[in-house]
C-alpha cells in the first residue's frame, strides 16, 4: 500500500464524525483547482480536531515497517489530514505550495514543512524548505529542521550549513536532526568554532552539542584554545569537550588526554545533547513558575 493510500485510511479510521470523514474522502478524490485546494486547505481548521492519534500498536508496527522514516507518533489528526490534502493533490507545484504557505497559519505551515519530504518530486520544493528556515518561529523551523529527513537529503552543503549554526544559535535540540554525522563537514566545524570564539568572548554558553559537528575536523590550533575553556565550562561542557578529544586522531590531543588523570565517562552524542535539552527545559520551566 503506497504511504498516501495509508495516510488516507488513517486518517478516516480516526475521524469520528461521518459528515466529516465524508467530506474529507470526497475533497481528496475530487480537487482539481489550486482555488478548491487552498480552500479544502483552510476548511481543515474548523472540520478537524487536533486530537493526538488514537492508533494502536499494529497499526503504527505496519507503518513503521513499510516507511520507517515517517513516524506518526509525532502527527496530530489535524495535521495528517492536511498531509494526506496534499499528497491527493495531483497539480501540486512551487509555485502553489509557495502561495499556499504565504497565506497559512503557523499551525499550517507547520504541518506543509512536515509533509513535503513524503511527496512525490520532494526535491521541486527544495527551495520552499530553504525559504523556511528563516523564520522567526520556533515552531516552523522545528518542523523543518528536526525529525524530518528532508534537510539531510536535499540541501547543499551551505543551506545545511545555515540550518545547523541557526539550530545552535537556538538552542535547538540538535541531537533530533536527522543524519547529522553524515553531513558534517570541514566548514561548518570552523563556522561552529569561529561561533563559539564569539560566545566566549561575550562570556555566553554554548551548547554542548556543538562540538559533535566539530569531531572528526579539530585542528591543533583550535584544540589548544580548547583545553582553555574545559576547566572554565560546566559539567555539560566539559563532557563533550573530552568526547571530542577522546574522538580525536590529532597527536596532540590524545597525548594530552593521556597526560591527565581524567575519567572518561562513556556517553553518545545523543544522550549529551538530551541530557542538555531536557535540562535547559527544567530551568526554564522552574524560571517561569
């Protein structure tokens, strides 16, 4: 069954008022006009609840096994209509999908960045996806840049570059980005550093998990600055400092590893960059009690 087909069934399994599942059946078979789609579109907002899915564990097993990159625990019954919307649309194009976005609500847009890596010609709307970035919304950029695959297999190395230092900057919780080891590269790392020099030197944090994007590019030059900083960072900090140290193949940095009585604790990238992302979420939550 192709992912539309059960995007489809869902969607009309969860539905519980018949008007509403009818219409919703109808609008996806007989929507010809950009006019009929952006209507059918909005109509969304009043005719479907933004109720969590109710599916059970065999039903989110078949689509796990089938698409295993798509995962519907993170869709709301709202937002899967408006998915399975555009992917009946047969005259969906750039320039549609770019009007589309110009006139939606963030809950909308939200749902359109979503869903565009799962349609057909995915990569036609790269520059859409690229557009979005920008954005001043948490929201939308999360939709983009995290659990979503699209980043990882359509922009270039600049555009993946922009989304990445922008993920920092927020304080984003990076660990969520998809295949974010495949896209490293040599020039992020020296943006990531140059980035970090600037937050030291108005002595600002970083975030932890910007040294998993530096690992595998650090140069003696840069460690030498940064075993100047482990002592000075907090627990955090100094964790994956020394992950990227002990990751290192730089002679200078495994001697000076091997110089220090340090215990390493073993701890992946995700578990650093969880560990700080729920952490800052406390802080912040016990700040705002």
């Amino acid at each position: 069954m192709r992912l539309s087909e059960l995007i489809k069934e869902y969607c009309l399994n969860e539905l519980q008022d018949e008007k509403t599942k009818s219409w919703l059946d109808q609008k996806l078979h007989s929507i010809k006009t950009d006019q009929d789609f952006f209507i059918s579109f909005a109509l969304i907002n009043k005719k479907i609840p933004r109720d969590h899915l109710q599916l059970s564990p065999a039903q989110i097993q078949t689509i796990h096994l089938k698409y295993p990159e798509f995962n519907i625990e993170n869709w709301t019954l709202d937002q899967l209509c408006r998915f399975s919307l555009l992917m009946y649309y047969s005259l969906l194009s750039v320039k549609s999908l770019t009007k589309l976005i110009s006139v939606a609500d963030t809950r909308e847009q939200i749902s359109i960045f979503k869903s565009i890596t799962y349609l057909e010609n995915a990569s036609h709307f790269t520059p859409i996806v690229v557009n979005g970035i920008r954005t001043n919304i948490v929201d939308i950029f999360d939709a983009i840049a995290l659990k979503n695959p699209f980043a990882a297999s359509y922009f270039s190395q600049d555009e993946w570059n922009q989304m990445i230092l922008k993920a920092v900057f927020m304080e984003r919780p990076i660990y969520q980005i998809k295949n974010i080891d495949q896209r490293k590269n040599e020039k992020l790392a020296h943006i990531l550093f140059d980035y970090a020099r600037e937050r030291w030197a108005a002595s600002r944090r970083v975030t932890p998990e910007l040294w998993r994007m530096i690992s595998g590019y650090i140069t003696e030059k840069l460690f030498v600055e940064m075993i100047k900083k482990i002592a000075e960072g907090n627990a955090p900090d100094q964790k994956a400092m020394l992950k990227l140290i002990q990751e290192s193949n730089l002679d200078a940095a495994q001697q000076w590893l091997s110089s220090q009585s340090i215990e390493i604790e073993p701890i992946s990238w995700n578990q650093i960059g969880s560990d700080f992302w729920h952490n800052n979420q406390a802080l912040q939550n016990t700040s705002k009690a």
